[in-house]
C-alpha cells in the first residue's frame, strides 16, 4: 500500500472536521485540538506545538518543528474550515482530564 502524502492527510483532517476549537464559556478561554487516528492532540498555538509522537520525534532528530496535525490547525484556522465546540467552564476540568487521558494512552502505544 502506498504512503499517503502530508497533504492528503492534511486535507482528510480538514474535510473531516477534525480540527477542533474548544471555547469555554463564560471565560472564552479556548483550547485547539486535532483529532489524529489514535486519538486527541492538543495544540498550543502560541508555542506551535502539537502532542503527537511525530512532532516529538521530528523535535528530537531536529528535522522540522512541525508535524501534519500541527499544519492542519494552521490551514484550518486561516480558511476558516474548523470544528467550533462550546463547553462551560465547569467542565474545563474534566475536559483536560480526559484529553491528557488520551494523549497519554497514545503514548504508552509503543
């Protein structure tokens, strides 16, 4: 089977809506996160990070600082083409809880 392109995987996270912002109500704190095949990953926008394995790696082999999650959310966010999520701030808490659950699961995949 062949290798799909970044691009091609870019795009499916776009035109499936899986790129997410979640805005919390009533403080309008936001949190991005993009939806990989193995789970949630939380992008800080401000640091230009995604949590994903590839980011890391690519980070550690000094490759690149980016990663296809991390580019979905920029094309996303700058053609408007993204997933808009209102949660209460009540929930905030059990909201990270569950994504760090999720982002520590994809780690102990190896």
């Amino acid at each position: 089977m062949k290798k799909r392109s970044s691009n091609d995987l870019i795009n499916d996270l776009i035109n499936e809506g899986r790129v997410k912002l979640h805005k919390f109500q009533p403080s309008g704190r936001e949190l991005w996160t993009v939806i990989g095949n193995y789970g949630d990953h939380l992008i800080l926008i401000n640091d230009d990070y995604c949590s994903c394995r590839g980011f890391y790696f690519s980070l550690m082999r000094q490759k690149s600082s980016s990663c296809y999650h991390l580019k979905a959310y920029k094309i996303a966010k700058q053609s408007k083409k993204y997933s808009s999520i209102e949660i209460s701030d009540y929930d905030y808490e059990t909201f990270f809880k569950l994504l760090t659950k999720s982002i520590k699961k994809q780690i102990e995949l190896d």
